[in-house]
C-alpha cells in the first residue's frame, strides 16, 4: 500500500479520538465546531484539502472567540508520564504547526489506543518545545520535523472520568 493509501486510512481513524475530545468538552458545556473530513483523492493536491484544524471550542468567557484543538491518536496504551513508551513526546510535525502562526491551536490532544487517556500539550509552552528529525513509522521512505515537549510540560488526562463527572 503506497503512501497516499496509508494516510487515507489513518485520516479514517482519526475520527475515534476526534470524536472523543469533542464529546468531553461538549459534556463540559462548551459550543463545538467540528471540521468535515476531506481527502485529496491524489498526495500531489493535498495543500487543497488540508483543513484549519481539528475541533474549535467556543471561550466561556469570550463568546465571540474559538480556539483549535488539535486531536492525534496513537497506537500505544499509556495512562501518563510513568508508563510513557517513547523517549520524547512529539507534538505534531514542526511544518503543521509552524503553518498556523501566528494564530496556532491552543493545545493538543495526543490519545492512547484505547482514547481513554491523553497528554495535553498547550501550545502557551511552546517556548520549552524542541525539534527532532525522525523517520515517520507509517510512511516509506518519510522523515520530518517534529516539534516535541518535555514531559513535565504535558497535563496527563483519565477522558473516561471527565465524561463521568
């Protein structure tokens, strides 16, 4: 399976812990706006389908502003720093987030397997972030720019018990 077919399945998937953030902050009164799904059906037209990011929660205390949220889910089961699988945390690629300035996201979201847990990355520590170039595991033959943040940086969340409360 090439590339393109690779991220069309991954931008499938992403719906799950999407969705998952989208319900707590619903749950805890906030107005939601959710960007549609859209896939370039070639990697050459790509930059026309790219969106302006995942999820937008209306302020509570400024109605008339809303802020990104970007939402990333993984593949490995984690609860918070001690049981972390990777030596760094990656955030995103360095290219997304550096596309957004001057207005980037407020954090991000990155969910375990099971989109029960996240690491929150707010992205008013951006300054504590460093960048590494690493081989991208799903793609062949892909290496990028990641932005990363120390863990003490990262806020550790239970999703299941914010929806509980």
């Amino acid at each position: 399976m090439g590339n393109h077919e690779k991220f069309k399945e991954h931008l499938k998937k992403s719906t799950k812990p999407l969705f998952v953030v989208a319900e707590c902050f619903h749950l805890m009164g906030y107005n939601i706006y959710v960007n549609g799904q859209r896939c370039a059906s070639t990697a050459s037209d790509h930059e026309r389908y790219a969106d302006n990011g995942d999820l937008y929660i209306q302020t509570k205390d400024y109605p008339q502003k809303w802020v990104g949220i970007e939402v990333k889910g993984l593949t490995a089961k984690f609860t918070n720093s001690k049981d972390w699988p990777f030596d760094n945390f990656m955030v995103c690629a360095k290219h997304s987030y550096d596309k957004t300035l001057p207005n980037p996201p407020g954090c991000y979201y990155i969910l375990d397997k099971t989109c029960t847990y996240a690491g929150v990355v707010k992205t008013n520590t951006f300054n504590d972030w460093f960048t590494e170039k690493k081989q991208c595991r799903n793609y062949k033959n892909v290496t990028q720019e990641f932005y990363c943040c120390p863990l003490d940086k990262i806020e550790w969340l239970n999703l299941a018990s914010l929806k509980a409360a």
